[in-house]
C-alpha cells in the first residue's frame, strides 16, 4: 500500500470519527490504567460495569490498598480471570504508591515494570491518559492493518513498528483508536461489513464481502 492511499484511509476515518477515544470509562490516569487491567479477555461493556461499582469506593490506588484484595475481587467478580486481575491491580497499586507517589508513570519502562502491564498496555496508557502518539496494537488492530493493507505483520511487535512508520504524522495521535473501532464495528473477524465501510475502495483485502 501506498502513501496517498494510507492517508486517504485516514482522512475518511476522521472524517467519520473525528474524536475517537476508548469506549472504557475514566476520568483519571489510573482509573484508565485500572480499567485496561481489568479488560484482557473481557468486553469494554463489562468492565465499565466493574468499574462502575469498583471506583465510587475506590479509585486510586492507595484506595484499593486500603479495600483490601477480598473486596476488590468481589466489586470486579463479574469479569473473566478476576482472581488473577484482583492480584495484579492490588500489586500494582503497592508498587505505584511505593515508587511513584501513588501516580501513574508516563514512561514505557516505568509501566511496563508494573505487574499484569504489557508493551500494548503501556501504550494505551501513554497514548489515551497522556497524549503520547504511541499504538497499541490488539487482536482488531492486528487482523485490521493485516487485512486492508495498511501494515501488514507476522506479529504484534511488526505491525506496531510498521504502522507507527507508515501512518502519517498528522493522523498517529488517534489511530490506535480509529483501527480498533473499525475492526470492532466493521472490519470484524468472521465476516468484515464490507458494503458499509468508509474505506472499501481503498482496501487491499482480496476477499471483500458484498452486503
């Protein structure tokens, strides 16, 4: 895929989404942080609703410390792999408290270091609570920049490192958000919605589906 091609496909994508964000719930450095934690292998809709229970009780991680583990695994009981998230969250904040003052860090490592933080974490968290032009790239972002042709990658790592090359500038800030709403909504996995994408005549997938 070419450049003119790769910024008319964002162009249209901001065009019909001019500000794109992530559909979790957060009005804070660390609530983001929390809820992302809390969203691997769960809907963005059911850890809103943990959340919704969990952060009027406690939202910051000095909060969480002081709820202790057994009532924090019962406010996000509904949510897969609860246990495991319960006791990276609760990790995370002892370490947040202990080395940062009790904030979120805005850099790669720093996040990275924290427990049940990964490289895809620490750039939403960079990206979406501190305006970094990082993107994180999930299973949507991997099967959509593999698919139209935008930036194609045996892995995760190969296709974050050609998308933050290939994407121009002016567009990096929002395009983690503007593919993974698209292969959330459109581009989707078993059957991409073909017939009501903004970007179909631009796209490179061979196996397009008529609707």
């Amino acid at each position: 895929m070419n450049a003119a091609k790769r910024h008319e496909i964002f162009t249209r994508l901001r065009a019909h989404n001019p500000e794109p964000t992530t559909e979790l719930h957060w009005s804070t450095p660390f609530e983001l942080l929390a809820a992302v934690l809390l969203s691997a292998q769960a809907t963005d809709v059911g850890v809103n609703k943990a959340t919704a229970r969990l952060f009027p009780v406690a939202n910051t991680p000095q909060a969480i410390i002081d709820l202790g583990i057994d009532a924090l695994k019962d406010h996000i009981k509904t949510i897969g792999l609860f246990n495991t998230k319960a006791e990276n969250l609760m990790k995370t904040c002892h370490l947040l408290v202990q080395q940062h003052g009790g904030d979120v860090p805005r850099t790669r490592p720093e996040l990275e270091a924290l427990p049940g933080v990964g490289r895809k974490t620490a750039n939403v968290i960079l990206n979406t609570a501190f305006g970094q032009p990082t993107i994180a790239v999930d299973t949507h972002i991997f099967r959509v920049s593999n698919r139209t042709g935008i930036a194609k990658g045996k892995n995760v790592i190969e296709v974050e490192e050609r998308l933050m090359r290939h994407v121009p500038k002016e567009f990096r800030q929002d395009a983690h958000h503007w593919l993974i709403l698209h292969g959330r909504y459109t581009c989707v996995a078993r059957k991409p919605r073909c017939g009501s994408c903004v970007i179909e005549d631009l796209c490179e997938f061979k196996e397009k589906v008529d609707l």
